[in-house]
C-alpha cells in the first residue's frame, strides 16, 4: 500500500510547472532587483560567515534565499514544506561529507 502523504514525481513535478506559470503579483524596476541581489548576496556572505568560511559557496546561496522575502521564493519553499530552520540544518550538514 502506498503512503498517501507523498507526492508522486510526476505530482510534484505538475506542481512546480503550475507555480512557476503564476505571474508574479508585482513588477520590479532594475532598482528594485539590484537591491534584491545585494540583500541576497548580503545575507549568503552571513551565512557563509556562520559556518566559517569567507567565501560565497553555492551552498550559503541557497541557504539565504529563506531569508530575502520574495514572493516566488516563498511560495516554492512553502511547496515543499521547506523553512529557514530546514536550509540551515541542511547546510551544516552538507560542510561535514
């Protein structure tokens, strides 16, 4: 018997296609998206920082995202049922293999 709480690939995959064709509930001016990348950026040097590394790995990227506030990111996080508490477990993790 199948366990009902876990979603197929395809499921998930359907999920994913439906989430990314949702237009975005506001438009950005090239102001507003360098901000967004300096406050990403930003907060991947902080978490690189926290695990003792001073450079940016694609890992620390990845992590910081949890914390920017961006709609589409929210709602992808949200989808997997993914919090900040999540990235950054997964991240400490990942240092150590």
């Amino acid at each position: 018997q199948k366990n009902q709480s876990h979603m197929t690939v395809y499921q998930m995959a359907k999920q994913i296609e439906g989430l990314l064709q949702k237009p975005s509930t506001k438009k950005q001016n090239k102001e507003e998206l360098l901000q967004q990348i300096e406050t990403l950026m930003k907060l991947a040097f902080i978490e690189a920082y926290k695990t003792g590394n001073f450079q940016i790995d694609p890992k620390d990227l990845f992590s910081a995202l949890s914390a920017t506030q961006d709609e589409n990111i929210s709602r992808l996080l949200k989808l997997f049922s993914i919090d900040a508490g999540d990235l950054e477990s997964a991240m400490i993790f990942s240092k150590f293999q």
